[in-house]
C-alpha cells in the first residue's frame, strides 16, 4: 500500500508523536501527553528505563526469535498490552476501537478502562476474547457494582482496580489549556479546530467524546467535581479490595503499585497479579520511575503473582528491561496511543511495528532467543 502519510518514516515512538503533534488541537494533544505537575515523573520513567544498561552476550543461535508470553492461561504473541485510557476518543477519534480491534489483530490484551469513550460492551466485542476491564472504585457503591456487573455480563475474566487516583492528579497543562466540565469553546479552541481540520473533521463525524460508560450519570455534570465523584473515591480500602476480590470470580490485579509492603498485602488478599504504574506519571510529580521501584516488588511477591510493569514505555529494549527486573509483561499507555493520533488505524499498526520490531532486536543483539527466558542475568 503506498504510504501517503509517511509513516513508514517514523522510526521510533517519538516520530509518532510528533507527528500527533501535528495534527491534534493542543488542548487535545496535551490530554495525553502531560503529566502531573512538573511532570519530572513522567520524564523519569522514560529516563530511568535509558539508564538500565543490558550487556549483550554472543554466539548465542538468534536465528528464531520467540517474543510470546503466556499469562493467565492464554498466550500473547508479544509481551506487553494496551494499558486502560479514559478519553481517548478527545485525542483521536475512533481511537479506543482501532485499539481494541489492533490487540484482537496482533493477539495483544486491551484493556477497556471505566474511564473510556467507547462502552466496556463495544470495547469487549472489538477485542473479542483479549480484552481485560479495568475498574475505577466510585464514591457510590451502586455504580461500582453496575460497572463490575455489566463487565461480566460482556464476558471478561479479567479486571484491573486501579488503586492510584484517590484523587485527580493535577495537570498543569489542562488547567492552562482550560479544560473544564461542561467543556468550553475559548478562542484557543477555535484555533486548534481550525488549523487541524482532518481533526476537526473526524470529531464531526464521531460526535463529541465523553465518556461513555457513566453516560447517563454524567448528563447534568456541571463541574470535574461531579466528574470525579461519579468516578473515583478518596475513600478506597483494603476493606473495599477485600470485598472486590470476594465480589469478582475472574482474575483481579490492582494496578497503580509502587510499594513492596502494598504489593504484598495485595498477594495476601488473593489477588492474582499487580500492575507496577505510576499512571504514566500522571498523579504525582515526586514518586519513583517504575522500573525502579520493581526490583524490591519482585524481591517481595515475584513467584506468587503474576507482576506487570507500565509507566515510560517506549521501546522495545524497555520490555526486556522489565522482564529482568522482575516482570512477567508490561503494557504500553502512550507509546500506541501516539500511533493512532499519528495516523489512525495504520499509524496504531506502526507503533506496534516499532516496538515489536525493536523487541525482536534487543533478543537478538542480548543473546536470549526467547522472551520467556529473559532473566536477571
Ligand atoms: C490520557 C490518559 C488516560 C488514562 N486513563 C486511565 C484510566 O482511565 N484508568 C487507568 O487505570 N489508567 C489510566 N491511565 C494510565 C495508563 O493506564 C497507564 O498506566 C499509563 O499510560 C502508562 O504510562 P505510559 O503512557 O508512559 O505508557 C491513563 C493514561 C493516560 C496517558
């Protein structure tokens, strides 16, 4: 097919997002690439991936390469997934369903947050099979239960709690691009409408985003407040996990662990896996990058739960990083969204190029044929 968008010539993630760049509104494009605060944990946990150095070991066959990984029973044909964004619709349209139909396509798990602009129900057909759920706890029992219940009538065995946003994080770019509920047309806004026009077009066609699962909820939301109450509650225990694990049948991961003693409790509880994040350094500006904060996890629940690592992927050297530090898989956030806000469909088959690609390389430069026997050494 010819490449009339040039995106055979983004080499690496960042190409990809700086073509997004180029063709998102600002107030859109900053949705997903800010961070909280300074955003220095955002930084850091693609800096402190860069300082792990691997040393490669030769005259080791490399001939055939074997990236698959096997969790829960299912095996993946490549060793990281989708990690759960809300909104993603504002940064491309369509976007969540070319995700979700990519991981079907590439046999990669997806994984539809509570948060997203696509329903759990359309999210699980699109991924047909190798899509995971992803939970936010809310301050109302009745809508954290409606969730739980709706993601099983749709077929999913797995779910995510998420257990890092007892509040919003704070975003400084969002505060300064004005992003307000109910949204607000400013003069900035009609600039980024008009200078992106493939944008502006697409988000015609799509309709306005919201998100999709609270729909009703949300209607007369008239402040983030409203947003945040629906969705979220500072008010989530080890109580509440206690009653979620006895609540869910499936397998049950919390996502958003930095701290071996909560990785622990989490083993405790039953859980079957953690996700090691840090929400892409979105909450706090001062926590540790993710990859530096896994060793001790690992030393503590490595062997009794299955541990994912996400937070600074960019690379497919950064999933090797991982699975020698002590994880089982990763998931990529931004790395695949930027394809997608690159390029739609074809641009979110490009990122998965690159990182695979990449992957693939690092085995073979490093000496270890299979991804499954990356190890400490
Ligand atoms: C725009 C955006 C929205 C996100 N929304 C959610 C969400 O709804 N639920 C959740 O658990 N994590 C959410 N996350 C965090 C991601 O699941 C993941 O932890 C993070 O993107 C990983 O970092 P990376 O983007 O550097 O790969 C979001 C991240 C971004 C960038």
């Amino acid at each position: 097919m010819v490449d009339l968008m040039g995106l055979d010539r983004a080499a690496s993630i960042d190409d990809l997002r700086l073509r997004a760049r180029r063709r998102i509104p600002r107030f859109a494009f900053d949705l997903v690439d800010g961070g909280a605060e300074s955003e220095r944990n955002m930084r850091r946990n693609i800096e402190a991936f860069e300082e792990v150095e691997l040393t490669p070991r030769y005259m080791v066959d490399v001939s055939d390469i074997d990236m698959r990984a096997t969790l829960f029973g299912q095996t993946y044909g490549a060793p990281f997934g989708m990690a759960p964004i809300g909104m993603l619709n504002a940064f491309w349209p369509g976007a969540d369903l070319t995700l979700a139909k990519l991981c079907k396509r590439r046999n990669i798990p997806y994984v539809a947050s509570s948060a997203a602009s696509t329903t759990l129900e359309a999210l699980a057909t699109a991924a047909d099979g190798n899509g995971w759920f992803q939970l936010y706890v809310s301050s109302d029992a009745d809508v954290t239960e409606g969730l739980i219940a709706r993601a099983e009538a749709a077929g999913y065995t797995t779910m995510l709690v998420t257990a890092d946003v007892p509040a919003a994080g704070k975003r400084d770019r969002d505060i300064r691009n004005q992003l307000a509920v109910p949204f607000r047309i400013t003069p900035e806004v009609v600039a980024g409408l008009i200078a992106n026009p493939r944008w502006s077009l697409e988000t015609l066609i799509h309709g306005k985003p919201n998100i999709a699962n609270y729909a009703d909820l949300l209607q007369g939301a008239t402040s983030y407040a409203d947003v945040q109450k629906t969705l979220i509650t500072p008010g989530f225990t080890w109580e509440d996990l206690k009653r979620l694990r006895a609540r869910w049948k499936g397998k049950l991961l919390v996502k958003g662990i930095l701290h071996p003693q909560d990785a622990a409790q989490c083993a405790e509880l039953g859980c079957d896996g953690i996700v090691v994040s840090n929400h892409g350094g979105r909450q706090v500006a001062f926590g540790p990058a993710t990859i530096d904060a896994l060793p001790a996890i690992a030393e503590t629940v490595g062997g009794r739960m299955t541990i994912i690592l996400d937070s600074g992927i960019r690379r497919g050297a950064d999933m090797f990083r991982a699975k020698a530090r002590g994880a089982d898989f990763t998931f990529a956030g931004r790395a695949l969204a930027f394809g997608v806000g690159a390029g739609g469909q074809r641009g979110a088959e490009r990122a998965f190029d690159i990182l695979q690609l990449e992957l693939i390389r690092a085995l073979g430069q490093l000496g270890v044929p299979s991804f499954a026997a990356v190890g400490s050494s």
